[in-house]
C-alpha cells in the first residue's frame, strides 16, 4: 500500500465543486499517477479547468478531498502549502503573462516570489528556462504583444518550470495554435516531461495531443470521470460521449500515423 501512495503524484476523492446551484464536479474521483502524462477531456463548460483550478487552491471545494505530492490539503499548514506551490508550476490557458514585464521578467516572476537569489543567478536561471522551450537571447527582451502564439506558450512554459517542479498543470496548451506549432509543442512536452521526470496533468481537448503525447486519458462527463486509460482503453470504450468523442469524424480525420510516431 505504501508503494501505491508513494506512486500518486496527485489523488482526488468524492470531490465536490459548484457555483451557486450549478453542480460542476460531483463527488469526481482520479489518481494521477508519477510521471505520465495524464489528459483531461470532456465536453466544453464539463469542469476540465475547474478541476484544474481546484486542485491548484484556486477555486474552493464544497467536500471531497485532495492530496498531492502526499500532502492532504484540507490538513495542511500555510508554510505547507506554500512549499508545496513551489514544487508544481501551471501553463494556463491563454499563457497569462504580464504584459508589462518582458519574457525574461515573466519567467523570473516565480523565483522573486520563492526564491532568494541574486539578480544575475536569477537571470542565468530565467535564460537557461527560455533555452530549455527553445527561446533564444534575443526573445528575452522582447514583450509579450510582441510574441505569436506559439513562443507566448513556450514563455509560459519556461515560467510553469522555473522552480524546477515535479508536476506540471497545462491548461488547454495547444489551443489557437496551427497545427504544425501544435505539434511542435506537444514533442517540447513529450521531450521535457521525460527528460525532467515531470508528472504533467494536461486539460486538452486537442485529439493529436492526446495520440501523441499522452500516457492516460481521463474523460469527464457530468462531472464525474467515466472513463480513463490508454487510448486504446478510450477507443474500446462504449460510453456514448466517449465514443462520439474518440470514434466521431473529427477523431477519424486527426488518426492519421503521425500521431503515433511520437508514443
């Protein structure tokens, strides 16, 4: 048993979310296990990013129970958390960078917040991040308005690893990118996930991601996981919505080989 626990990066239980009467998350259940790389689907407005934003302390549960990294939030203490925040970092979904800052400042933020280092080591650490999602010198100066979408993605990315964390939360990471970027971005996750031994917990609704680059794939529907495994455990599954989900046209279209190549 003390394997398994030591196994769980992240474990949900019975979990409870709601806004006024709407019920979001009811009494959801899931395990995301060390070092894979779990998606998340379901329908758009299902609770992929609530659960997200739960988990992470941004939203307020109503019951049900969290834990991470083997810390139980509801019986953990401030300094607690506070270290536990330091060994996750989040992609959110539009990248939420600080349009005053630059790209080096950006990915800088988390470590003034925890860290105490000097201003050079501080910027070596930032420019090592930048290189790491393949960011140049040059781009580290520039602004986030003056960023296409793929490198504001890549910044964020750098800046969710700047503590050098063992979970990775990313929120929608390939939307409103063309397909090539997209994937591009997927190998980057794909290659730093094993290179740094991240356990990546990925909210998509992107069908090649979820090929590409996912070791499990956890669906919601009426706010309860009602599925998860493989892909091939999604393709077999007969769940209606699963089904339309991962068998429909537009999965049909997006299950060419390449998808594979990269698994």
């Amino acid at each position: 048993m003390d394997d398994d626990r030591h196994s769980i990066a992240i474990s949900v239980r019975e979990l409870v979310v709601g806004f006024g009467d709407q019920i979001v998350l009811d009494h959801l259940s899931l395990d995301v296990r060390r070092g894979e790389i779990l998606g998340v689907v379901g329908a758009s407005g299902g609770g992929k990013s609530v659960l997200l934003r739960t988990i992470i302390g941004l939203l307020p549960k109503r019951s049900g129970a969290i834990a991470v990294l083997g810390v139980d939030r509801d019986k953990a203490s401030p300094e607690t958390m506070r270290a536990l925040e330091r060994r996750w970092g989040v992609l959110f979904q539009q990248g939420a960078l600080f349009s005053s800052l630059t790209v080096r400042q950006n990915v800088e933020f988390p470590m003034r917040e925890y860290l105490n280092l000097s201003d050079r080591l501080r910027s070596d650490v930032a420019m090592a991040k930048l290189g790491m999602v393949g960011l140049t010198g040059d781009d580290a100066e520039k602004y986030p308005a003056e960023l296409s979408g793929g490198m504001t993605k890549r910044v964020a990315l750098a800046r969710a690893l700047a503590l050098d964390p063992e979970i990775v939360f990313l929120d929608e990471p390939t939307s409103g990118l063309d397909p090539i970027s997209a994937g591009d971005f997927d190998t980057l996750i794909k290659t730093l996930q094993r290179t740094l031994g991240l356990t990546v917990f990925m909210v998509t609704h992107d069908l090649d991601s979820l090929h590409a680059v996912c070791d499990r794939v956890a669906a919601l529907v009426d706010g309860k996981v009602i599925a998860e495994g493989p892909i091939a455990a999604m393709l077999a599954c007969e769940h209606p919505w699963v089904k339309a989900y991962f068998q429909g046209k537009r999965a049909r279209e997006a299950a060419h080989p390449l998808n594979h190549s990269a698994s």
